[in-house]
C-alpha cells in the first residue's frame, strides 16, 4: 500500500493537502509536532471517517536533531511505502 506522507498536517494547507489525496484514496501517514497531536489526532479521525482510508499519525518536532531520520526509520519499521511526500513542516 502506497502512502501519502504529509508534514504540518495539523493545521492549514496540511489539513487541506489530508484531504485531498484522502479524497483520492491514498493512504496517509499524518506528521505533526507533539504540541499538535491532539489536533493531529481529530483531524486524523475525521479523515477516516468521511473517506474510510487508513491514516496513521506521527508526532514529531522535525527541528529536533535527527528528526528526518527518526521520521525514515519509523516508516521503515512498520513497512510502510511512501510514494507522495508533502513537505509541508514550517
């Protein structure tokens, strides 16, 4: 199954970009920074609901030393194939 990974995924054009490619069918493995999962996680449940695709969350500060890799291993880790990359953090 092939991921739609997307930064900033709390708020504004994260959320929007979410449901875009929810609304196409993709998977999406949703990131945010800590301060954010609570929103990360409501909006992640919303998305499953309305287009009944698989989401998963990562809460992550991507300022954080070593913070892209931890992101990779993690995804790794549980198998999942990204083929869409948002890099919308900022």
């Amino acid at each position: 199954m092939a991921y739609a990974l997307i930064t900033g995924a709390s708020s504004g054009l994260g959320v929007e970009f979410a449901h875009l490619f929810a609304a196409d069918k993709h998977p999406l493995i949703l990131l945010s920074s800590p301060r954010s999962r609570q929103a990360l996680e409501k909006i992640a449940q919303t998305i499953r609901e309305q287009y009944h695709v698989e989401v998963q969350t990562l809460s992550i500060d991507l300022a954080e030393l070593n913070a892209a890799e931890h992101v990779y291993n993690t995804v790794k880790e549980q198998g999942w194939v990204v083929d869409y990359l948002v890099n919308n953090a900022g």
